[in-house]
C-alpha cells in the first residue's frame, strides 16, 4: 500500500492532467460510501431526444444498484420510453 501525503494507507495518487495530484480511494473506502444513503444522479432521454437529469437515492448492498422509480415519476416513463441511463 501506498501512503498519501497525509499519511493515511490505501490510498494513492493520480495526475489529474493538469498538474495538479487527486487522491484516489481504496476499495474499501469506495464500498463504504457507495453503502451510505447518498442522493445521486440519473440521466435519462426525454421524449424530445434531449438529457432529462434528476437526482435520486440509491441502495447499494455489494449487487446491483437499486434506484428510486416509483411507477408516478417521469423518469420512469422516460426509461420505459428509452432505457439508455447514465
């Protein structure tokens, strides 16, 4: 493992393109917050061909990632409509 500038193991370093240094995080860390109630972003193509985003909880327990879609919301509609999602 390598240390990061503060110290802490797990984690190392990447060149952001622009010179500057980003801390990239260990798998552990990334399960950790991928398991916590976090809102995220869906994207979704709207009737019109055009980007509809709409942030959304997610469940995340180590399989797939499970998204809030009531059957009322639009998203939902979009997906059925066009399933493409980002």
């Amino acid at each position: 493992m390598n240390a990061d500038p503060t110290g802490r193991t797990g984690s190392t370093s990447a060149s952001d393109g622009h010179g500057r240094m980003e801390r990239l995080l260990s798998s552990p860390e990334v399960t950790r917050i991928l398991r916590a109630p976090n809102p995220a972003v869906m994207a979704a193509v709207g009737r019109d061909g055009s980007p509809v985003t709409v942030a959304t909880w997610y469940l995340w327990d180590g399989g797939p990632v499970l998204l809030n879609l009531d059957a009322g919301r639009a998203r939902l509609r979009h997906l059925r409509a066009d399933p493409r999602v980002s």
